[in-house]
C-alpha cells in the first residue's frame, strides 16, 4: 500500500507511506478506529450510511518534507 499526502498550502512538501497492509479491521473494531478520527477532525462520529473497513499498515518506507 501506499500513500501520498501534499498540503494545499505548499505542494512541494510531501508525506509518503509506503507498506504493507499487515491487518484488516470490520465491525465495531473499525468503527472504534474510524469514530476515534473523526470525532479529531469533525467533532463527531462518522455516518453509518456505508460499511467500512480498516487497514493497519506496517511502514517499510516513510518521507516527511522534501527529499
């Protein structure tokens, strides 16, 4: 799996996760995982209109900022 991530205020400074997926979360686990940012980022828990799941991922290779 890997993920790249720019702010919008300065494209040019990178977060890069690059790993592998070593563990998949559904059901009240993944809620649990899935409210827990929510209520960080949007003050409440996340609409159940559709199921989700989550992947716990081992890093193998990160960059923060320019290479």
């Amino acid at each position: 799996m890997a993920v790249s991530m720019t702010p919008a205020d300065d494209p040019f400074e990178p977060v890069i996760v690059r790993g592998r997926v070593v563990e998949w979360l559904d059901g009240d686990a993944a809620w649990d995982v899935i409210d827990a940012i929510a209520q960080k980022y949007i003050g409440q828990p996340y609409s159940r209109d559709e199921d989700r799941v989550v992947a716990l991922v081992s890093p193998d290779h990160q960059i923060v900022g320019r290479a």
